[in-house]
C-alpha cells in the first residue's frame, strides 16, 4: 500500500514483495534493501478538486482535447502551455479540463503546485517536485536517488508506456518544467503559467494556449452560474457595470460575486454603486484572503520581476493608455529603446502586458491600476514628474511632426525642445504621419485629458493644436470638440490669448460640422476677438472664412460674403509684412471663397488681375451644394 500526499511533503508508506523492474530480488538483504520497489502501488490521484462553477472557456477547452489526439511519437509527449494574465482562471480551467478527462489517463494523473509567483516568494525546487512524483509512483523515501539527474532518469522510467497526466501548475520558467517533463511517449502534460514558456514551445514542441479575459457573455454567464440566472437578469444594468469595473478578469468577478453571496442584504446595484464611488483604485477587489485578493495576486507576479522591468511596470501605471509603444515607454523611462524592449518582453512573458500588435503593448485595466499604485506608493514624486514629463514630449513633438507631414500650410508654432531621454520618432511622409496617428488616435486623445487635468497646460493645447488637422481630415468632430474643450481651461490658465483664439476656432468649426451654428458662432466670435487682441491677421482672416460658412449654412449669403471679402483683405494686409507660405495659402484659398460667395450672391465682382480668376469663373458656373462643406484644416 502507497500512501501519498502534497508532492511538497514525499512521505510515503509502502509494503509488498521487493521487486526491480519487475523481477524478485534475491541475495544480500542489504541489497535487497537498497534495491526494492513496490510491488503495485496503486495509481497516483493527484487532480486538485474540480471546480465547482465553471463556465465558458469553450474554445480552450477544445484545444486541450486536441492535444489528447496528438500523435505519441518517439520524441516524447504531447504537451501544452496554457498561460494568461495573474487572475485570469489557468489553475481553475486546467483542472476542470483534466477531471473531464481522467478516464483517459487510468494509470493516474500527478498534479503539483510549483509556487512559480506564491506569495511566499520561493518556487518549488525541481528536485523536491520530481522526489514528490516518486513517491506518488511507488518510491520509498529512502529509496529515491541522489541528484536531479538521477531522480529524473528514475521518474522518466516508472512513467514511460504509462497512460498518465502530469498538471504542472503555477510554473515560473521553463528550467523549473522541464526536469518534470516525461521523456517516453504515453504521458500528457499540461503547465500553467503567467508567463508564455517560449523555450518550452521552441524548444520542446510545446502547444501553447492562450487564456484571455471573459468575453462579455462568459462574464455574464460567470455571474450568472455564482448568483443565479434570474438576479443577474433582473438588474441587467448592475451586472454589466460590475463587469466592465472588474475589467471581465475572473478573479475579480469571483471577488464580487462571493460578497454579494457572503453579505445576502447586498443587491447588485449596491455593489455598482460602490465601485462608482470607489474610483480606479484595486480596494473594492479585495476578497479578504490574500489567495483572493487582486492586489496580492498581482503582486506575486510583480516581485518576481527584476529591478529593471519591475521599474518599468511602475511607470507604465502613469501612461494614460490604453496601448503602449517602444517609444513612449522608452520616453517613460529615459532609456535607449533596445533596452526597453527588452524590459517589455519581460513584462510580456510574466503576463503583464500583452503585445496584441507588433510593437503595440496593453495591460488590461486593473493592472494598470496595480501599477498606478505601485508608482505612487514605490516612486518619488520627482520621478514620477520627470517620466510624465518626457511622456507628454513623445507624445506631443511625434505628434507635432506628423501634423506638419499633413498640413504642411499651416502656420507652425514653436515648441520647447524635448526632455533628454525623449524619442520621437520621425513619420517618413504623410502616409506614414497618419497611420502613426491612427494608430495612436485613443493614446493621444487620453493624452490630452492626462495633461489638462494634471495641469501640463502647454502641452495639452499644443497637443490639441497638433491633432487639428488629422481629426478635422477623418472628420472626427466629437473627438475634436472633446481635445479641444478639455484644453481650452489650460490655455486660461496660461494667460496665453493666442492659444485660446486657436482653441476656441476649432471648437466653432467642429460646432459647424456637426450642425450647432449658435454654438459655433460664439466661440468663432470669441476667436476672432483674440486673434485682433494678438495682432494675428492671417488667423483673423481664417476665423472670418469659419464664421462666412456658419452664415452661408444658415442662409445668410449677404452677411457671409463680407466675411469672405473680410478676409481677403486681412489675408492681403498679412502678405504685406509676411510671406510665409501659409499666408501665400490662405489668400488664395480665401480669394477664390470670396470669389465664389460674390457670384453666387450675383455681385459677379471680376477677381481683376488675380492668376485664379478663370477658375473662380468655372468653379462659381456650377451649382453649388449646401449640404457638403469642405473641412477646412488650417
């Protein structure tokens, strides 16, 4: 008889005939002593207990079942790699699997814990797993050998022609897997881990599986199967703001689901209304045992990082989000972009971010908000300015260069130098500048909000400044009406009346676009009146072609035309005394508006000696549409 427990304690019981390798032994006690192995010991029954609500996972699942069709070569045996972010449910999907399976594997099925992030901080050591096993298998104590390599080979043999599965759970790295693999055909094995095991999978034809939040409906039916189908359908609204406060992590809606079921008076409501008022911090997540604790879950993985990476992550917990590049996390930290990328493959591999793009990293909500806190617990407050600093830099200057790759007609304006530390990468053309500015499109609007509200006032109207002319070409005007508001209160506290008069002549033209003309109207009037107060003629002129499309929308031809010819005028006094080619732009531009509004009004004012006249003339002889109103981007 075996008696086995936690592969952590291997002490074992065992009785029987002595045997080796299934022959009786013979001779010297004291070689049958140091020789002899049990008989039968029965088969190792290690699965954890199966969990006992689960739902979803359907296509993992499958995937699990498909490595018990793999072919059982000469090479070894099927194995996978089943890895996903702290809380994510590996060791709750990896056992369910296995406890539908177990009839598949009737020589037994052997489950350790490594500890690879435990809170304790130290995983399990090879060595004691693999003694672990072979006591589970039948070893006595005594009998097992000495050194990893010897206890491996001896683990390898007892299990080789054995139908067994091997559930490898919590793993570090692949050095602490790989003395626990089977070396002969016959075994399955699966490891769980928060990092992605690519050496297993380079290396030992591992298949990897990757776990990823809830889906809206699994998270749905998740709370569903802890709380009862008729609660979550009878406050539909509760449930769905308590799945996107939790981010749909697993962990986290277990947190949720056991207070409401522990603290009966609760309803769903009033567990939505505390997690409004509770901001974006991780206190609402705490399940009141460290192993169902969001925060303390988080934290096993975040110490077992290095310094360096571990920096890294603290950092990015002051990025507006939701995605992060090399650049801007190199900008973050101050260093050259080879070494951050490194830092961010770190950080890949223990699940902590994700690169859901080539270069393109996100960290789902609450980790980020782990990371905040980190950064505001664990960060001086200089360096927590510095990295914000150089952030807003990136973000602003590649920002800036794109804008003048687009528009390259605009009047520019003069930013300070960047930061040291700071990288901003040059678009190599307008194709390229937008596709950097799609790409970064929710980062930058983010960016926006992030230094307004923490008073980085120059950088968040020249940030809005910079994103003119992109949003006004993908005629994104809510998106232009938010930047542009959410700057505006920075330009009033810098006292900076130009900057103002800028915001206030997007805010009117995004109006305008979306059919709001008395709103447009008012702060086109407010522009107009800062650029006259700044001596800004050329945007003066501008502003008045803005405020003549506001009229010629409303039907007020009469009073648009003398806002075109108004600006004709100001467009030729700021020739006089500039000859920049913005200026050279807008008359043009403005000259053949005006040119347009005269005949289509019947004045029919010749544009004497002006090299645009004749196609003025063509352009005015076609019927003009009311309904199509060019974006202008200047």
């Amino acid at each position: 008889m075996v008696v086995s427990i936690d592969p952590g304690d291997p002490v074992a019981v065992s009785s029987g005939a002595d045997r080796l390798d299934g022959q009786a032994v013979g001779g010297h006690a004291g070689q049958r002593k140091a020789n002899r192995v049990p008989a039968a010991a029965p088969p190792p029954r290690q699965l954890p207990a199966a969990p006992s609500a689960f739902t979803g996972r359907v296509a993992e699942l499958a995937e699990l079942d498909d490595l018990l069709a793999e072919p059982q070569g000469l090479e070894g045996s099927p194995l996978a790699v089943v890895a996903g972010t702290a809380g994510v449910g590996k060791s709750t999907l990896v056992p369910h699997w296995a406890h539908r399976v177990t009839d598949r594997f009737p020589d037994g099925q052997l489950y350790v814990n490594l500890r690879g992030f435990d809170p304790a901080g130290t995983a399990l050591d090879p060595a004691e797993v693999v003694r672990g096993f072979l006591t589970a298998l039948g070893v006595a104590p005594q009998r097992v050998p000495i050194g990893l390599a010897a206890q491996t080979t001896r683990y390898r043999s007892l299990v080789a022609g054995r139908r067994m599965l091997v559930l490898l759970d919590n793993a570090r790295d692949a050095e602490q897997v790989r003395p626990l693999l089977p070396g002969a055909p016959g075994c399955v094995t699966v490891v769980t881990s928060r990092e992605q095991l690519g050496g297993l999978v380079a290396i030992n034809g591992a298949r990897p599986v990757a776990l990823e939040l809830f889906t809206d409906p699994e998270a749905r039916r998740f709370l569903a199967t802890r709380l009862g189908q008729a609660r979550v359908r009878a406050e539909p609204a509760a449930a769905a703001q308590i799945i996107e406060r939790f981010a749909r992590l697993p962990l986290a809606l277990a947190v949720a689901s056991a207070r409401v079921v522990v603290n009966r008076a609760a309803s769903l409501p009033d567990l939505a209304a505390e997690l409004a008022q509770a901001g974006a911090g991780l206190d609402p997540f705490d399940g009141g045992d460290p192993a169902a604790d969001v925060r303390a879950v988080f934290s096993w993985s975040y110490r077992a990082l290095d310094p360096a990476a571990a920096g890294l992550f603290r950092l990015i917990g002051l990025h507006p989000g939701p995605e992060l590049t090399v650049p801007a996390a190199a900008s973050l930290v101050g260093a050259p972009m080879p070494a951050v990328r490194r830092l961010l493959a770190v950080l890949t591999r223990a699940n902590l971010i994700t690169e859901h793009s080539p270069g393109r990293y996100m960290a789902h909500d609450l980790l980020r908000a782990y990371a905040a806190e980190l950064a505001d617990a664990e960060e001086p407050a200089a360096h927590r300015l510095a990295a914000t600093g150089r952030l807003l830099d990136h973000c602003l200057h590649t920002a800036y260069a794109a804008d003048r790759l687009l528009y390259p007609h605009r009047d520019p304006i003069l930013l300070d130098c960047p930061q040291a530390g700071v990288v901003v990468p040059a678009p190599a053309d307008s194709a390229a500048a937008m596709r950097w500015l799609v790409a970064e499109h929710r980062v930058l609007l983010a960016t926006v909000d992030l230094a307004a509200r923490d008073r980085w006032d120059r950088h968040a109207w020249e940030m809005a400044w910079s994103l003119t002319s992109y949003v006004n070409l993908r005629a994104r005007w809510h998106d232009q009406l938010a930047v542009q508001d959410a700057a505006l209160p920075s330009a009033v506290r810098l006292a900076d009346r130009a900057a103002q008069a800028q915001l206030h002549r997007n805010l009117g033209r995004a109006l305008a676009q979306l059919d709001r003309p008395d709103e447009a109207a008012r702060h086109l009037a407010q522009a107009l009146e800062g650029f006259v107060a700044v001596g800004d003629r050329a945007n003066q002129a501008q502003t008045h072609v803005n405020i003549a499309r506001v009229l010629e929308r409303q039907g007020r031809d009469a009073e648009a035309l003398g806002y075109d010819l108004r600006s004709l005028e100001l467009c030729r006094q700021a020739l006089s005394v500039n000859t920049g080619i913005g200026n050279r732009h807008g008359a043009a531009t403005n000259w053949r508006t005006a040119g347009c509004a005269e005949a289509a009004g019947g004045d029919h004012l010749e544009a004497s000696g002006h090299p645009d006249a004749g196609a003025v003339r063509a352009r005015c002889a076609k019927p003009r549409s009311t309904d199509a109103v060019r974006p202008e981007l200047g």
